[in-house]
C-alpha cells in the first residue's frame, strides 16, 4: 500500500507520528499487513482520543523570552485535541515518551487539580501579582473543556483574588462563561485574544479541524466586546503563501465585530513541527506546496525555522516584510493599532489556600 492509499485517520491534522526525538525506538505501519486487513485500516481511520491524568504539582509556567509579552502563563492540558496541522507546541509530547504527531492530538494530559494548585500559587506569600496568561502552549478551551470546566474554575478563581488574566483561544466555548469574564471585565482584570488564522472555512476543515469556524470565532468577538470585555484578534499563524493574502480581510471582520486591537504570528515550523507540517502540505495543498514552501523559506534566511529571539515570531527577509507592512497598513486603518490597554493589578486580594487555611495579616 502506497502512501497515497493508505488509510487516514479522519478529523486529523497530522497523519503520522514522527519520531520522538529522545527516544530510539521507532514505529511504522506496515503497508502489507494494513493492507489485508480491514480491521486495522479501520482502526487507523479512527483514532479516538484519549484522556490521561496529568499529577502535575504546578500549573503556572516561567518564561523568560524577550519575544513573548507575558512571564507566567496557566496551562491546563498537555495536548490538543484541535489537532492544528501547524502548532508550534507539538514537540512539548516528546517529554511525555509521545510523538509530536497524531499523539499530540489524540493522547491529552488533563492537570484535575488545576483550580486547586492556581489557587494555591497566588496564595503565595511571596508572590507579587502581575497579568498571567492562559494559555501559552494548548488552547484552554479544547474540546474536553466543555466537559471538564477547568479552565472555567481557574477563572473563578481569578475573579476572587482579582487576579489579571490574558486568555488566548482558537474556540467560541470561551462565550460559554461570559459571566465571569464580565465581572472580571468590571474590574479591568481580563483581556481575550481570539486567534483566527483564516476566513475560508474549507480550508479550516483540513488544517484545524476541531477549531471553531471563522464565523464563530467573529460572533466570539463581537459577544465578548458587546459585555465590555478587552478584545484582541490574534492572526496566528500567517502561512506565506497560503494565508498572508487574508490579513487584510481579517483585520476588517475583526474590527466589524468589535475587537480593539489586533496582533500576528508567522508560521513556525520548529523540530517536529516541521514534518508534521510538511506532510500535511503535501497531503492536502499539492499544487501550492512547492511556491508555499518557497515563500516560508524566504521569511527563514533559506530554511525552514529560525529559533533566534528577535526573529523567530516575525522572520526576515522581503516578504516576512511585506507581511509586515499589509498588518501595520491595515491595522491602522482598522485602528487596530492601539496596544493593550493595561490590565489592573492593583485590585488583587490574596486568596485563601486549597485547604481553606487564611491569612494572618490581610
């Protein structure tokens, strides 16, 4: 059976697990055997996911990189079930023994004492409050969220202790707790940034799959914005060749619905990201691969990926250019262009601990 016949797994981004890095074991089908039999054609057509328990003792994270804005971020699950054909945080499976491919979609690491451990860290007696993040690596409103709730205690939290929150989304059940992010919004302690990467649904099906459409996503602004809630479209990432042409027409929805400013990423295609990518490209854009390819090497110095800070969020060269100037043309145009408007620390109330114990001095 040849690459081209053999069986997909359905609703996915990635088609293959590539090899773990730090493992020296490897598995590959073999053609012959799936070829006889249906059972495991089947089966390889529908991979389910699964849920694990994540015994984590922290769920906030450090970050020290000049190119991202925040310092601690909140991450509930490892994995996401969105199954983005392009996200940058694939390889963080390869540190759980999994593969940055179909594992990281379908295998998911659930943090069950999220809320509690939240909770716990801002009770810190040291701990000096300052805007967190969720979520800087897997989005917090993947699809088990609508079951599990998590994030939404963690926010509960949050709007106890008056802590600022900056939550980034690719998903519209963000609307489902419009009820804390408007007391939260009251306080000036939240801000939401909905990522879009496309309008064209078509292409959503193939490349983020379990994402919410793009009409989604603009109603998620426009009900966030409406209640008074900080909103940030995040145009991310932008695929030369394939979406750049777009930033233009989502800046324009975006500032329709009611977002106040707006940001971009360019695509990064670090470690095993880039086969994962690669092989979707191949699979799903062949006629655009090769000048796709092309353009994203232009914006990488003749490579696939660039790590260095300072480059790595927005590349180099002509086009990562050009890409740069359409945003700012655009966003100012759109008046897009504002920064954040700061986020209230001054409010925050330390808040009692997971095992109900208070405080002696307020």
């Amino acid at each position: 059976m040849n690459d081209a016949s053999r069986p997909l797994a359905t609703g996915r981004g990635s088609q293959i697990n590539p090899p773990n890095r730090f493992t020296r074991i490897e598995f590959e089908d073999d053609p012959e055997f799936l070829e006889y039999d249906e059972e495991a054609r089947e089966a390889r057509r529908t991979v389910r996911t699964e849920y694990f328990t994540d015994n984590a003792k922290s769920v906030i994270s450090e970050n020290d990189s000049p190119d991202i804005p925040f310092r601690y971020s909140l991450n509930v699950y490892r994995g996401c079930s969105h199954g983005c054909s392009y996200c940058f945080a694939r390889p963080t499976h390869e540190y759980l023994d999994l593969s940055a491919g179909l594992d990281f979609e379908t295998k998911i690491f659930v943090k069950e004492r999220a809320p509690e451990l939240f909770r716990d860290w801002l009770a810190r007696d040291r701990y000096e409050p300052e805007t967190i993040t969720i979520s800087g690596v897997t989005d917090c409103y993947q699809p088990i969220e609508r079951k599990l709730g998590l994030t939404r205690r963690c926010l509960e939290v949050a709007l106890e202790a008056r802590q600022p929150i900056a939550m980034v989304t690719k998903n519209a059940l963000v609307t489902r707790d419009m009820d804390i992010l408007q007391e939260m919004a009251k306080l000036r302690v939240v801000s939401v940034a909905v990522s879009v990467t496309t309008l064209d649904q078509s292409l959503v099906k193939v490349m983020e799959s379990r994402t919410s459409s793009p009409a989604a996503k603009l109603r998620t602004i426009e009900q966030l914005a409406k209640v008074g809630v900080q909103t940030h479209v995040l145009i991310a990432p932008v695929i030369p060749g394939l979406t750049d042409h777009e930033i233009p027409a989502i800046l324009k929805a975006a500032k329709e619905a009611g977002a106040s400013s707006a940001g971009y990423i360019l695509l990064r295609l670090p470690l095993t990201v880039e086969p994962v990518f690669l092989e979707w490209l191949e699979r799903t854009q062949p006629e655009k691969k090769s000048k796709i390819e092309s353009r994203i090497r232009s914006t990488r110095g003749g490579k696939l990926y660039e790590g260095q800070f300072g480059v790595r969020m927005k590349g180099r060269g002509e086009i990562a250019e050009q890409i740069r100037r359409t945003f700012k043309v655009f966003a100012r145009r759109y008046e897009l262009d504002n920064k954040h408007e700061p986020l209230d620390a001054s409010r925050f109330r330390r808040p009692v601990t997971s095992t109900g114990q208070g405080w002696l001095f307020d």
